[in-house]
C-alpha cells in the first residue's frame, strides 16, 4: 500500500515541463526582434522575412501528431531531450546563415521539429497523466512558461543591439539543449505509476474511491464511457470546432503576436528597446492570465474563456487609436490587458480537450489538434507581412485579430464542455 508522501512527484515533473515550454518557446517567440534585425541586415521584405516563421509553424504543426504519437509509445524523456537538441542545432545555426533558404531550412524546419519534440504535445501528454482534479491549474502554470518565453525578448534584444543578432542565435541555441536536454532525461517519467504513485498525489485508497466515482460518472453516458482515439475524435463536431479554435486563437491571434507585436510599436514610433520592453510586458500578463485560467476548474470552461476572449478583442482594439508615440500610456495598457485576457485562453483550451478526450490516446489527438494552430499560424503572419508591404499599415492585421478573437469565443459556446465533461470536480 502506498501512502501519502510529502512532496508529490508529479510537482517535479511540471516544474521540468514548465522549463522545457519556457526554453523551447524561446526559440519561437524571440522572432518578433530579429524580425526587423534580419530585414535591415538582407534588405528582405516583410513578407518574405516573416515566411521563415511561417515555415517554422507549418512544421511544427505538420510533425506536432507525430510528436504526440512518440510520447504516447516510447519513454518522453527521450522524446524532450532530442527535441531540446533540434531546438539548439537550429537556433545556433541561424547564426550562419546568409540566405532565405538557409533560414527557412535551420529554423523553419529544424527548430521547427525540435520544438514539435520538446513543446506542448508531448509535455501535455505526460502532464494529463499525472494531475486529474487540478488540470487546468497545472495547463496554467505550463502555459506561463509560454508566457515568460516572451519577455526573453528584451534579453534577445539587447544581445542582437550590443553583440549582433548572430551571437544571439547562438547563445539562445545553446542555453536551450545545454538546460533543457538533460533535466529531461534526469527528471521525466510517463506516469505516477512509474514512481509507484497515483494520479494528483492520492494514497491507494483514495485512487481506488475515485476510479469508482469516475466509472460511475462517466457510465452515465456514452461520450464519458468511450475510448476516445483520433479516429474516433475526428466524427465528432467538439473536435472539429476545438481545431478551429487553435486556429483563430492560437494560430492567427497568438502567432500574429509573436511574429509582429514590436513592428506594431516600432512603427507607431518606439526605439527598438522600448518595443521589446512592452512585447515583453505582454509577455509577463499573458503568464498572468495562464494563471488566472486556472479558476475554470472551479467556474467551467466557457464561463471564463467567452468573457477573456471578448476582452482581448476590446484590448487589440486600441491599436486603432495608437498612431504615434503621443500617447506612451497606450502600448502598456495594451500590452496588460491583451496579454492577462489571452493568457488564460490556451490553459482552458488546453483543459478542456484533456477533459473531453484524456486516455491512452490523448497524445495523438493534441497533436492533430496542432495541424489547426499550424494552418492559421502558417498564413497569419505571411499575410500581415504582405499586407503591411502593399498597405504601409498593420490596420488590416488589427481587423483580423480582433475578428479571429470573436470566432474564438462563438466557438466554445458550441463546444459547451460543460456538457460534456468527462471527470467530475
């Protein structure tokens, strides 16, 4: 009989994930400042520049189902380390290339899978088995990881302007394998099982009383009794309008401000450290807002991720209104308030697909669930590059940020997972 213990495994476990989103995110989310660093060095345009982020969403997403396959059949520990090498192999070999090709090819595809390898799939997966009661708390303080990621933007920025973005690619590169890979190995194991634990820290007793009260539960209809695999996923109309949901909110919404958020600062007028000092503050409140999503374990899922959605719309509104630097009160305010109501939209989108289809297969289908963030994450920042060439402005990009956010929030009404929620709280 196994009892109690008082440090629960499974903390260790989220802490290692916590690094491995934070350092893997680095790679992606460090992109908005050597942005506008590569298109002074080449002369390239917006547009073609920004399809080295394109490609690299494009990959992950692509590769993010076979990431997700790997950690559901072989040890994840393996599956993070070598992706935590592919990080460091792309990042660091950036800092070498001299043509598009070369960038496409070492960070749209290289880091690109690395990052499939050592991001949120396989590192969700893993979490899914060890926490149950507190998910969407433990998808929050992952998702703060994805968060503190960006203010490494300020970092990033002041090695690019002191040192050269070359420098920075390699350091960024380095840091992540060197930190990231070994911790992995070290630390991560699959499920509570393999330490001789339960689920949430629960002696034998209390797992055994709560199995009953799950078979009970999820007896009572024929959704919470299923086996859920991808093919079995993809017949219902949740899974298609939560795809869709990465898409607008993940995908276009997120991506869109990784890859673009400092040019909407530097063209309103703001030095290059000021522009990455609000992207990261962005960066701080949307770790926040992952945080604050944690209370819809107690509220429901919609019931916060409707209102939150609403609320970043009426923030991305205000770059309307931010037409120079006339108004320095304004890229803060935006920064807050955008950053703390989208922050808490991937920690219950998060929750509430581990709650509707968590089991033996949930790798598998968080990582199809990509191929959709990978779809919007692909064109989004391609098309707001183009369309700033042949515009001069961002205002269309503003357009489709705030339509993306409205899409978000009809969606989870339908998907009502209030319905249909497979673990009772």
């Amino acid at each position: 009989m196994v009892t109690r213990r008082p440090f629960y495994y499974g903390w260790a476990i989220l802490a290692i994930g916590f690094l491995t989103i934070m350092g893997g995110f680095i790679c992606r989310n460090t992109f908005s400042v050597f942005y506008p660093a590569i298109v002074e060095e080449f002369g390239w345009s917006r547009g073609d520049t920004a399809i080295i982020f394109s490609i690299n969403i494009l990959f992950y997403g692509l590769f993010a189902p076979i990431a997700g396959a790997m950690a559901d059949r072989f040890r994840p520990r393996y599956v993070l380390a070598t992706g935590a090498l592919l990080i460091g192999i792309g990042m660091a070999g950036c800092s070498l290339a001299t043509e598009k090709w070369q960038f496409y090819l070492l960070y749209g595809v290289v880091a690109a899978i690395g990052l499939s390898m050592a991001g949120w799939a396989p590192v969700a997966t893993v979490l899914a088995n060890w926490f149950v009661r507190k998910r969407a708390l433990v998808f929050g303080i992952l998702g703060a990881g994805f968060g503190i990621s960006l203010v490494s933007a300020s970092g990033a920025q002041y090695i690019i302007s002191s040192f050269g973005w070359q420098t920075a690619y390699v350091v960024i590169g380095l840091s992540i394998f060197l930190l990231i890979a070994p911790l992995c190995v070290i630390v991560v194991r699959r499920t509570p099982a393999d330490k001789g634990l339960f689920p949430d820290g629960m002696t034998s007793e209390e797992a055994t009383a709560n199995q009953e009260r799950v078979s009970v539960y999820r007896a009572a209809s024929e959704w919470r009794s299923r086996d859920w695999t991808v093919r079995n996923a993809i017949r219902t109309r949740q899974f298609w309008l939560i795809l869709l949901t990465w898409l607008c909110s993940m995908g276009v919404v997120e991506q869109l401000a990784v890859s673009h958020q400092v040019y909407f600062y530097l063209d309103a007028g703001y030095t290059p450290i000021a522009s990455a000092t609000f992207y990261s503050l962005f960066g701080i409140a949307f770790a926040i807002g992952n945080l604050l999503g944690a209370f819809s374990d107690r509220t429901g899922r919609e019931r916060l991720f409707i209102p939150a959605s609403l609320i970043s719309a009426l923030f991305i509104a205000l770059y309307f209104v931010m037409l120079d630097t006339s108004t320095p009160w304004l890229p803060p305010i935006i920064a807050i308030g955008f950053g703390t109501s989208f922050g808490a939209i991937p920690c219950v989108l998060n929750a509430t697909l581990a709650d509707l289809f968590h089991g033996k297969h949930y790798g598998r289908i968080a990582g199809t669930m990509l191929v959709g963030f990978a779809a919007g994450g692909m064109l989004s920042p391609w098309l707001a590059g183009y369309l700033h060439d042949i515009t001069g402005s961002y205002v269309p990009t503003y357009f489709m940020l705030v339509a993306a956010m409205i899409a978000t929030a009809t969606m989870m009404w339908f998907i009502a997972p209030r319905k249909l929620n497979p673990v009772k709280r």
